[in-house]
C-alpha cells in the first residue's frame, strides 16, 4: 500500500530586531548645559532607522530644543533624569502651525511626534519646559503668546503610550494630541504652573482615547478636549484622575468645530479650581452629544457645572469654512459632590449654569444624583440679575454678567432637562435668590428637588417662558414664601413636595 507523505514546507522570515541604545554613547553630556539636541536625536534616528527599539535616557540634565520621536521608538526616561527645555527659542520648531481658541499661531513644541505610530514615552524620569525662562526670553502679549513651545505635541500619530513620566512647567500647554487614534496615557504625573496657558492634557479631534490614574495640577485647563478640525474628538475614556486647576478641570471646548462623541469621565477628584470644575461647551459649530461624566466629587471649585451651546462659529485650519451653530444634546452629569470656591468668577457663588441660544438650545441634558454646597449671600436684587445672551462671545463663565439670578441652577434655552435628586445646600448664609431659575425651558422635569430656603426669598423655583415644566418631590429645610413661581406664560405641574 502506498501512503502519501505530507510535504512540509518551512517559511523562514527574517526581520529586524528592536535596537536599544543609550544617549551617552551618540555624545549627549547630561550636564544641564550643553546643548544635547543633536545626540538625542541621534539616537533617536539610529533606533528608528533599525526597525524600533528603545532609547534611554540615564540619571542627569539634558538642555535640548525640539526633538522628534519617530516610528517604532521608547523613549525611556530612567529616574533622575530630566528634558530641560531651553531658553534659546531659535531651537524649536514649528511642524504643525494653527490658531488657538484666542487667536493665537501655536504649534511650537519641544517634543513632538508627528505622523509616527508605535511611539512609547515612559518611565521615571521628568520633561520640564522650563517655562519662566522661556517667557523671560521673549515678551509677549495677548495673542503673542503662541511662540511658546507646548511640552509634548503629538500629530496624526497612531499607537501611543505614555506612562509613569512626569511633565512640569510647560511653556504653553504641556501635553497635546491632534488628529491621533489608539492612546493611552496612564499614571502620568502633571504639574505645570507660572505662565499663562498651561493647559494639562489637551485633546483635539482624536478618537480612541484612554486616560487612567494620572495626576493633573496645571494653570490652566488640566483636563481638556478640543476639535479644532472637522474631524470629531470622539471615544473618549477618562477614570481615576486628580485634577487641580487655575481654570477649569474637566472641559470639553471651547474649540469645538468638529464637536464630540461618546465621552465618558468618571470617578475624578477635583480640586482649588476656582473658575469651573465641569464645562461642556459648543460653540464653534460642531455637534456635542452621547457625553456622561459621574462620579465626580469637587473641593473649593468656582461654579461646579457650566452647560454652553453658542454661535461664537471661529475656524482654527486654512481652508476651514464657518459653520452654522450646531447642536449640544444627550448629556449627562450624574453622582457629582461639590463644595464651592468662596470667591468664584460670578458673586455670590452659583452652583450650574446652563445656557444655550434661543434659536439653538442645549438638548436632553440631565443632571441626576448632585450634592451642591455653597456659601449662600445673594439678594433680592440679585435675584433679578440680568444675564446677557452674548451668542457669539468665547464661552466663558463670567462673559454673561456677574452675577446669576440662581444660586443653585440657572437653565435657559434649553430642550428637554432632567434634575433628578440634587441637593443644594447653603451652608454659611441664606440666599435670597432662587434655588432654581428656569428661562425658556421646555420640557423640564424637576424629580426629587432639595434645597436650603429662606422665607425672605420670593420663591425656591422660578419659571419664566418655560413650557411643559413638571416639579415633584420639592422638599426645602425652612418655611418659604413660594414653592414654585410662573411668569411670562410659564406652565407647571405640581405633585407633592413641601417644607
């Protein structure tokens, strides 16, 4: 009998192995004087140029401009090392420019990775921008502020991972993501203070985003999400982040030309960020929508929630046209402790703003399971304070007048809004203004309604042009002149409730 014998055949595959180096041996001194731009980026090059691999930095100060982080490379920082940033502005570059939120050219940057994938920044070691000597270098004002190079920029870059470094004192802002996909930053540590526009992680039109356990103090925004193309910032992950910030800690906006999708935030401590702690802003054209953020609690924050669908309509590309205002709707806020600042932006302190355009309003926003304190102090004459539309002004909390007719929520223009159990709680004086101002809201649910009174204030809710309002389960801790006030055509349903 004859038997057919398996023919095997082997492939064999050559391919190029990860290369490691070491900076000290492309010449970099480490002696936090000498220019070592040239060495590193050496090194960098020989890595890239074997197939990838890793190239570490040992124990020491390297002075450097801008470097550039290619494909298939770890940049591995050992700890005691650090990136110092030179003061000498000739040796950055720009190699993506465009115009920030304000106006300014930006794009400058002292690492950068453009058009690369697989890039790995880790370790124990520190990238600081050495920002005061920077701005010491050259005077600027208003829009000039944009020669200073951000921290890290990566662009239309793929695969990244940055993990476990540290960065501080970022010239502009420190670390920022343009038109990149498949992310993760994770256990980074960001403190970056003492110029203006020191923004912590910044994400524009990205998609495929995770952000685990890292902790942000930044001058400015520490957590924020932008799209300052057509392109969408959109699968976005954020958990377990401390978040300090001279601005806001959580904000998705103010460039919002391509809008946002799918942003989940939760489980973050918030900090002493005394003009917001939660901004969801829209303004630019872009359509916002499908956004959660939970679980959040907040320590000596100006106004804990700020809600804007505006006509501000900038472009921020060459060739970009304006669009028509867009739309900011499916959002929700929910399982939120905050204690405010003592001395936000707006006086007396208000705990959510919310405010869309008449012909655009914010759509189906709910704010479910919210714990608000606040020191109280508003009166009578504030509580018929004048707040102004300004639809196509930056969307800042303060641009709309200085104070809020609410102290715990002002809602206008807006489709379809849900308060289910918020708590708001005055806790060093009374407030003679409303807990609850609603203005042009349609569609408002009010279930479950808790909040400090006083029988000197007109009323606990005030409806003004607001159709379809329902209020159930509105309980106060003092006997109040009014529950709930109509004018304007207002309509209400009542069920339940009282002191």
């Amino acid at each position: 009998m004859r038997r057919s014998i398996p023919l095997l055949v082997l492939f064999f595959v050559t391919s190029l192995h990860a290369k490691d180096v070491n900076v000290r041996e492309f010449g970099a001194t480490g002696d936090g004087a000498t220019l070592d731009t040239a060495a590193v980026q050496k090194a960098i090059d020989e890595v890239t140029g074997s197939g990838g691999g890793k190239v570490t930095v040992p124990a020491g100060t390297y002075l450097l401009g801008t470097i550039i982080l290619k494909d298939n490379v770890t940049l591995h920082l050992d700890e005691g090392s650090t990136l110092l940033g030179t003061a000498d502005l000739s040796q950055y570059k720009n190699l993506d420019p465009f115009k920030d939120g304000l106006g300014a050219d930006v794009g400058t940057a002292f690492v950068t990775v453009i058009d690369a994938k697989n890039v790995t920044l880790e370790g124990k070691g520190t990238f600081d921008g050495n920002n005061k000597a920077v701005a010491a270098a050259k005077s600027f004002k208003g829009e000039g502020w944009g020669f200073r190079p951000m921290l890290l920029r990566v662009v239309r870059s793929r695969d990244v991972t940055i993990k476990d470094v540290t960065f501080k004192s970022s010239a502009s802002w420190t670390t920022n993501y343009f038109q990149c996909r498949n992310v993760t930053i994770q256990n980074v540590t960001i403190d970056s203070k003492g110029v203006p526009h020191n923004d912590g992680i910044n994400i524009d039109s990205c998609e495929d985003f995770t952000i685990k356990d890292c902790n942000v103090d930044s001058g400015d925004d520490a957590l924020v999400l932008k799209s300052t193309s057509a392109k969408p910032t959109k699968n976005i992950t954020a958990t377990g982040l401390k978040l300090k910030s001279g601005h806001a800690a959580i904000k998705l906006g103010t460039e919002s030309y391509g809008g946002f999708e799918h942003i989940r935030i939760s489980d973050c401590q918030i900090r002493d960020t005394r003009n917001g702690g939660i901004k969801v802003l829209c303004v630019d054209g872009g359509a916002l929508k499908d956004v959660v953020i939970s679980d959040i609690t907040m320590e000596n924050t100006g106004v804990p929630i700020f809600v804007r669908n505006g006509a501000r309509l900038k472009t921020f590309r060459e060739g970009d046209a304006k669009k028509e205002p867009g739309v900011l709707r499916d959002v929700t806020i929910r399982n939120i402790k905050a204690a405010s600042h003592k001395t936000p932006k707006l006086m007396p302190p208000s705990g959510v703003f919310i405010t869309g355009i008449p012909d655009h309003p914010v759509e189906n926003l709910t704010l479910e399971n919210i714990k608000i304190a606040l020191p109280g102090g508003g009166t009578a004459e504030h509580a018929r304070a004048p707040v102004d539309e300004k639809p196509d002004t930056y969307p800042e909390i303060d641009r709309f007048g200085k104070t809020l007719p609410a102290w715990g929520v002002y809602a206008r223009h807006v489709k379809g809004l849900t308060l289910k159990n918020v708590k708001l709680t005055a806790t060093d004086s009374p407030d003679l203004r409303p807990a609850l101002v609603a203005q042009n809201v349609a569609g408002l649910t009010v279930d479950a309604l808790q909040a400090s009174s006083s029988p000197d204030a007109e009323c606990v809710v005030r409806l003004e042009s607001s159709k379809g309002a329902t209020v159930k389960d509105l309980k106060v801790d003092e006997q109040a002149k009014l529950l709930v006030k109509t004018e304007s055509d207002s309509d209400v349903t009542i069920n339940g409730g009282g002191s």
